[in-house]
C-alpha cells in the first residue's frame, strides 16, 4: 500500500473517490452521500487547496481508501472529512495509516488538534434514541458500543470522545464528536 495526494491522481481515481464514499456509508449514515452527485461534490471540496486529501492505493493503483482534513480556527484545528476504506478491505490497518499521515501533515502546518464527527443514525451505540439532555456528559461518560460503531476505531487511533451533538440527524440520532492532540 502507498499514500499519495488525491490531488494529483486521474480523474478515474477521484470518480472511485466518490464511489467509495456512496457504497461504504450507505448502511452507516444514508444521509451522507445518498449518491454520486452528491460525492462528487464532497471530493471536489475536498481537493481544495487550503484542505489536505489523501489517498491509499493497492501496487496496482487501485483505491482502498481515502481522507480529508480541513483546516479551522485558523489551522490550529483540523476537522477529519472524510475517511473511508473500501468494505473488502477494512480491518488490515489501512484505516489507522490514513489517520497517522493526516496527523502528521495536520500538524506540519501548524494543527494542535484534529478531530471527527461521527454519526449514529442508524442505532449502533447506547445514544440511540436516546434524550441526552440536560447531562450530555453523563452519555458520554456512559458511551458503549452497541454495533460496531467506528467510534471505537477512532479511540483505537487515540482519539477521545469531547462532545455531542443531540438530534444532529433527527430525534435520537446524534452526531459523536471525537478529538486528538497532534503536537509533536
Ligand atoms: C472506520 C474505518 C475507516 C476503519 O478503517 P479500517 O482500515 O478498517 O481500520 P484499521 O484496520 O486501521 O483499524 C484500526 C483499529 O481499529 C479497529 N476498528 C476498526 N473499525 C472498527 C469498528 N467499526 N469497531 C471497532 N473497532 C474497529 C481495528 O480492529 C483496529 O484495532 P487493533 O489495532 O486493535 O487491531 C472503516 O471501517 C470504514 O471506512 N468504515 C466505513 C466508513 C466509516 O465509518 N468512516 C468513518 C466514519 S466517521
């Protein structure tokens, strides 16, 4: 596997961008790109040039997965935006080296903190359907994993749970917030 700029990659490889983003979250967070055109927008935001995307390829060039970070608070935080593996090849590490290589770039230009939001629409940890108010971090303290939430990925990747969003896709369906120091 080799991590390269999506930036410089043909345009097949962005449309497989966008193709990922439909096929891997379509069971996870329907609404997020409910389908190509709206992934086609996501990758072009993605490769503005203030933002950083980067990409995981197979020896054959294939795509297994790819990120984002977006700079904010003037580049001492990056928001994670997206990342996807593609489903036949989750669960080998590939996940965890597209975060390591964002860190590092994040906090080259300058990043103290990158975090990510990650969704639960679909009833796979204890907030769902849950009211989180008024004690939203009593839910956190109590966060489990239901179903194979990708929250656990991100603590495996040092990340920290440092916030919720309550009803951020509807009733009960609420959208993790997860942080990391990136200082070396
Ligand atoms: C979440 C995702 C990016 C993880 O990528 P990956 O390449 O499968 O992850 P890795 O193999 O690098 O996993 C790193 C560690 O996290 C664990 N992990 C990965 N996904 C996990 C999950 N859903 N639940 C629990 N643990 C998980 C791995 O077992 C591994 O643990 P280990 O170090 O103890 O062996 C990938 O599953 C994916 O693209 N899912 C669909 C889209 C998605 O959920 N994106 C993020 C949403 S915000």
């Amino acid at each position: 596997m080799r991590l390269v700029d999506l930036n410089e990659q043909p345009d097949l490889l962005r449309e497989a961008a966008a193709e990922l983003l439909v096929e891997s979250f379509r069971g996870l967070a329907p609404r997020a790109w409910p389908d190509l055109p709206a992934a086609r927008e996501e990758v072009g935001q993605a490769l503005a040039p203030d933002k950083i995307a980067r990409a995981a390829l197979n020896a054959e060039g294939t795509l297994l997965g790819w990120i984002g970070g977006i700079p904010q608070y003037g580049g001492k935080v990056w928001e994670l935006h997206p990342l996807v593996v593609a489903p036949a090849h989750q669960r080998r590490g590939i996940g965890r080296a597209l975060v390591a290589d964002l860190e590092a770039r994040a906090a080259a230009r300058g990043g103290l903190t990158l975090w990510a939001g990650s969704d639960d629409e679909t009833g796979l940890t204890s907030l769902a359907g849950a009211d989180l108010y008024p004690e939203v971090w009593r839910h956190i303290r109590d966060l489990r994993d239901l179903r194979g939430h990708p929250f656990r990925f991100y603590e495996k990747c040092g990340f920290v749970v440092a916030g919720l969003m309550p009803d951020a896709n509807g009733l009960g369906k609420p959208d993790i917030y997860l942080a990391k120091r990136i200082t070396q």
